[in-house]
C-alpha cells in the first residue's frame, strides 16, 4: 500500500499504472497484483478493512455483558485506535490527502465506510441487540471514529486517535439524545 | 434510465455497452451518453440525486422555525416521499434488483446515499442545527428513507413509501433515545 501511495502522490492516481505499483512493491507483476486486488483502487483499501472489521468485532464480542450499546461499541473503538500509534499519523495524512484528490478513491471510502458500519452492527446483532439499534449504535461508532480519523491525521494535532475517538463518541451520543 | 434498466435485467450490466444503452433510449450516440454521463454506472443515479436532494432541502428550509430537527428532516421526507406514488413501486423493485446483482452498482449506490446524507445535513446546518446534530439527524432521516424503500419495493407491500419512512423514522428516533 505504501508503494501505492508514494505512486499516487508523484504522479497522481490517474497516471499510475497497476503494473507500476507491482513494480514498486517488490517486483510484483501485473497478474500477481490482480490475485490479491480486484481493481487499482483497492490497494489502498483491502488490507486496511478487514482488520478493522476483525478488531472492532473482537472486542465487541468481547466486551462485558453489562455494558451499554455504545460502551460495547467504544471497547471495539478502543481495540481499533489503538493500532493508529502516533508514528502511523504521517502516514495517514498521505493516504487521506490522495484520497481525497480522487473522485474514484472517494467512492470506495465511502463504501468502506459502509462496510464497517455493517460489520459492527453484525457484531452487536450478535450480542442480542435488535434492529434498528444495532445500526444507529454502528453508524455511531464508525462515524466517531472517521470524525477522529480527520482530525487525527492532522500532522498539527497532539491527542491520540483513541482520545480523539472517545470525545468524538459523546459528542455524536449527546447528539443522538438531543434528537429524542 | 428505463433503457438501462431493461437491458441490464435483460442481459446483465457488465454484458451492457454504452452503445446499447444510448441507442435502446431513443437513439443517441455514445458520445451523447457521455456528456450526460460521466460512466455507465451514473445512468441509473444522476438524474435521482439532483432531484431527491433538491426535494429535501427544498422542503427542509421550508418547514416551520419551532419545528424539532426530526421534525423538519420528516418535513423533507415527506417532500421526497410523495413523489413515490404507487405506480412506481414495480420499476422501484426492478431497479433495487439490478443494483443489488452488481457490485459496481452497489458501490455506487452507497455513494450516492452518502452524497444524501450531505446534502440533507447541509440544509439542516443551514437553519442553524450544529454539528455533528445536523449530520446524526440527516443520518436517521436518510436511513429510514431507505429502510422503508426496500419494504415499499416489494411488489406485496400495501403502504405508501411515506407512512413506511415516517414508521421507519419513528423507530429511529426511539433507538437514538436508548443510547443515550
């Protein structure tokens, strides 16, 4: 993904080639690259979800039986910000920034997006929580933790994503309560 | 977009060319298709999203100043919702059958809900509703839009595409005071 990236950032995303980005991640060739990724545009992406589904499912599961809707979808948020340490932030402001310049990359985060969004409310589904609960609680969840992700990619910023997450959390259930 | 409909149910999308598509809608030229169109997946959305956006924000900037903010995003469904009437309920189902037969189109589908969400979160901003309220409250109203879609297009259903987003609105609500 980094070879990816670095391509995207020179050149831009349109001028980069598949067998390009093959090149640069190892001598890879082009149909090695089209056995892991269905299209360009998931290099940058198919790694990056199904760990972030598999964490935030984890730790759902995992969670104390007691707990609240969105204390069970903050321990998933904990166990999933806690991989974005503080050296990764650099990073991730290349990878937001080329995102962003690219209408095709736009679609697929969003869809990524989404592809959270259902795996966490599979997960709470899971814990006995109903419709439409377990969606709204979902939607929650990834949605603090992209508002973070913004502001946590800002190479300015100080909090960590776990801090940022957690305080984008409440704000979004003092929201949700304000709306009953 | 009833052309295209037709032959991606008929043939399949990926067996679909442009060239069909513009000549199965009354002739066009390819290169007429794309001036309208900026890929063959957009034939199916362009024309949706401009129109339901407008109907939203139209009828949101319209709803009285004392209105709760569920209460002018239910204002604005309202809006969008009375343009479903019954007659469009059997092509809504051919159409939701198509989308979700292609991963194409499902991408693109969440991409255009996502572009929904936007445009309902910025009329609401604009009347004064702060974040992240605004975008919780165009999240519920965008989400039981499309809950209640998937029940109205069913061939069986009796309800108005209305009376099942203002149901579908109301369970949402109700879920966003559990997690409060």
């Amino acid at each position: 993904m980094r070879a990816a990236v670095d391509l995207f950032d020179e050149q831009g995303y349109d001028a980069t080639t598949v067998s390009q980005i093959a090149e640069r991640a190892g001598g890879l060739t082009k149909m090695t690259f089209f056995r892991h990724f269905p299209d360009k545009r998931e290099v940058l992406f198919a790694a990056g979800q199904e760990e972030h589904s598999r964490l935030l499912a984890d730790a759902i599961a995992a969670a104390p039986a007691p707990a609240t809707p969105l204390e069970v979808v903050g321990a998933g948020l904990d166990a999933l910000t806690a991989t974005f340490t503080d050296d990764r932030r650099a990073f991730a402001a290349r990878l937001r920034a080329v995102i962003a310049a690219n209408g095709e990359l736009r679609e697929r985060a969003v869809f990524k997006r989404a592809g959270l969004v259902s795996a966490t409310a599979e997960a709470l589904e899971k814990r006995g929580l109903p419709e439409p609960t377990a969606s709204l609680a979902a939607e929650l969840g990834v949605g603090a933790f992209y508002r973070a992700f913004d502001r946590w990619a800002d190479p300015a910023g100080r909090q960590t994503l776990t801090e940022l997450t957690r305080e984008a959390l409440g704000q979004l259930r003092a929201a949700a309560v304000t709306l009953g």
